[in-house]
C-alpha cells in the first residue's frame, strides 16, 4: 500500500479507462503539468491554510486503514479504541465508559500500561506516515509550484536583458509578459491548493493524536493508581 491510499472504486468512477502506473504514488501519477498537481489539488478556489473536505476525508480513510493493516496482535490499545467507539452514543461521561470497556478486556489480560504503551506506538506509527506524506508533498511542491515560480522569474529578467539592449523585440516582450502573469498565476493557485491540501491532512491527524492523548489522560486517571507515562 502507498502512502497516499485511495478508495479504488472512487478512481474507477473517475476514469474506468485509465489504469495506474504501479511504480508511482497517486500523488505522482496525476501530475499532468508543471501546474497540476493531481489528487493533491482538487479544490481550485480554496484560499491557503483552509480545510478541504475532501481532503479531510481521503486523511481519515488513510489513517483509519494504516490503524487496522498495523493493529498489535492481542487485545490493546486498538480493540479498546474501537470498542470505545461502539459506546459514543451511550448517554454516560467518559470515565464510566473507560471503565464500562475496560472490565470486559482486563478478563482477557489486558493493563492500563498495555493500553499506554501500544497507544503509544501507534502515535509513533501516525507521525512517522504524516513526516512521510510532508516530505512527498514538499518534493511536489517543488517539482510544481517551485519550477513555475523560477520560470517566471526567468521570463523576467529576460524582459529586463530586451528592455536594455533589444527596443525592436516589444512584441515579444509583451507576449513574455503575458506569459510571466499566467505562470505566476498558476503558481499561486497551485501554492493555494498544496497547502490546502496539506492543512486538511494535519488536521486529522492533529485531532486523532488529541484523542488518543486524551485517552491515555482518561486511562490514568480511571484505571490505575499510578499513572503510566505517555
């Protein structure tokens, strides 16, 4: 599985005809531009630093799927978690569920410092993918973004260079100007896009470090005398 999973019925439902290339990532593979960054840059009037929720979807699905194909053998942190779930709609306070779940899995063995340290590794697991998706995302960004913004610079100084020593070339001064305000205005979008995209993704993943980090607070504080430490 890649970094960046994707429900494979919703890319069927986009292009039946088009088969991926195995030997890249989903977010390589729609790179169709220097300016197109593919399924990280859906959203085409989102501002910078906004939440897409497509994004935030396609993140959930990711880290829901690495949770269950990375699940710990034996009862821990995951099992509580997802029996955890099943009590979210029970008319309690979180204390009395944390203890309602646990009594049924400390039958089977299970200790608040098991439910600590396996939470734990899971954190590592989710940061060690979303440093993963950062580093990906930052090669697209400079592969894309980064390219436009140096070949419009270029563009500029080359008006500069026509400006001094060529008067006769105005046409083509105009046409390179014409041409340095699309690309700089690709840039920006594509900049916009990214980062969206990136702030959606940090956003799951920033809530499901809380909640888990909120569970280890509730597992210390319900279920043993001595706190274990994160």
């Amino acid at each position: 599985m890649g970094l960046f999973w994707n429900d494979p019925d919703k890319d069927k439902k986009k292009d039946d005809k088009k088969k991926p290339d195995a030997a890249v990532t989903p977010l390589q593979k729609q790179v169709v531009t220097p300016v197109h960054v593919g399924e990280f840059a859906q959203a085409s009037t989102i501002g910078a630093g906004t939440i897409n929720e497509d994004a935030k979807s396609d993140a959930s699905a990711y880290f829901k799927k690495v949770f269950e194909e990375n699940n710990i053998p034996g009862p821990d942190y995951f099992e509580f978690r997802k029996a955890l779930e099943k009590m979210r709609n029970v008319a309690t306070d979180e204390a009395s569920k944390f203890k309602t779940v646990f009594i049924g899995f400390e039958a089977m063995g299970l200790t608040p410092k098991t439910l600590v340290d396996t939470a734990g590794q899971y954190k590592k697991l989710f940061t060690d993918k979303i440093t993963a998706f950062d580093n990906e995302l930052q090669n697209v960004h400079t592969n894309t973004v980064g390219s436009v913004h140096a070949e419009a610079t270029n563009v500029l100084d080359e008006n500069k260079k026509i400006d001094e020593q060529m008067k006769a070339l105005n046409e083509k001064k105009a046409l390179n100007e014409k041409r340095y305000a699309d690309l700089t205005a690709d840039a920006q979008k594509n900049d916009a896009e990214l980062t969206s995209k990136k702030s959606s993704w940090h956003l799951v993943y920033d809530n499901l470090i809380k909640e888990i980090d909120a569970h280890i607070d509730l597992i210390n504080t319900n279920l043993v005398e001595t706190p274990v430490s994160k």
